[in-house]
C-alpha cells in the first residue's frame, strides 16, 4: 500500500507540473473505479472501501495541487520592485 500511495502522489505531482485542471477530473473518475474495483477484488468492508477511495483521492488530489503550485511558481517568477 505504501508503494501505491507514492505511485499516486508522483503522477498526481507531474500532473499538477504539466496539465490543466480536466487532466485531474479525469484521473480522479478513473482512480474511483480502480480503487472500488481493488477493494471489492481484495474483499474489504463497506468502510473500508470508503477508506480506501477516501485516501486514494486525497492523495492525488492534494499531490496535483502541489504540481500546480510549484508550475505557477516555475513559470512566474519575475523579480518585483520593492517599493
């Protein structure tokens, strides 16, 4: 599970670097299947699957907004006068 939690945070990280917001809508609806579908293959309770979607989605979620954020603090990077 480890692995997979540092699977997910890298791809949710590049990409946050490299596309636009739909990129993650699509990535989320997909990681949604796969998690129920990995739950329910490994035989997991009703709260446990909730669990599982739960953490899953929050991982990439929160590693995408990471990969914006550093995106825009990449391509914005002008020195402003200080006044």
């Amino acid at each position: 599970m480890g692995y997979a939690a540092l699977g997910l945070s890298i791809v949710g990280f590049v990409t946050g670097l490299v596309s636009p917001f739909k990129v993650l809508l699509l990535f989320v609806l997909l990681l949604l299947f796969v998690s129920i579908g990995f739950a329910v293959a490994n035989g997991l309770s009703l709260l446990r699957t909730a669990l599982v979607v739960v953490a899953a989605q929050t991982i990439i979620q929160t590693s995408y907004f990471l990969g914006a954020v550093a995106r825009y603090a990449l391509t914005h990077n002008r020195m402003r006068p200080v006044l």
